[in-house]
C-alpha cells in the first residue's frame, strides 16, 4: 500500500480507494494523495469533497485511474 500511495504523490496519480471507517463501514473513495506520513496519509477526497487523513492501516485496496488520451482524427 505504502509503494501505491508513495507513486501516487510523486506522479500526480488519482486512486480509487475501499476504506475501512471507524465505525466499520466499508466506502469506496477516489482520492489525490497529498502527503503520506508514518501510518496516515492526508489527500483530496472527491466524495467529501474536502481534504481528509487516512489510516494506512484501514486502506483494504488501491487502484490508480488511468485516464487515456482520445485521438480525433
């Protein structure tokens, strides 16, 4: 997890993400990662809109967005 959200900042990626929360319910989020810390990580979330702290931890997967170039010819 650490190597995705470390590659994720450097490169400017955005992830899909499932997140475990406190109370136990499981979220699906895309998310810009800003800054990974120890055992946190803050990034933009699109579904809060807002700048959120993550728990490594709690992170249950990770998929990078590839976004295509379309060609018009």
């Amino acid at each position: 997890m650490r190597k995705t959200l470390e590659r994720a900042v450097n490169y400017g990626e955005t992830l899909d993400m499932m997140y475990l929360a406190k109370d136990g319910s499981i979220t699906k989020r895309r998310v810009s990662v800003l800054l990974v810390g120890d055992s946190s990580f803050r990034a933009y979330c699109y579904l809060r809109q807002s700048k959120r702290t993550f728990v490594i931890e709690n992170v249950l997967a990770l998929v990078p967005i590839i976004e295509r170039e379309r060609a018009v010819i």
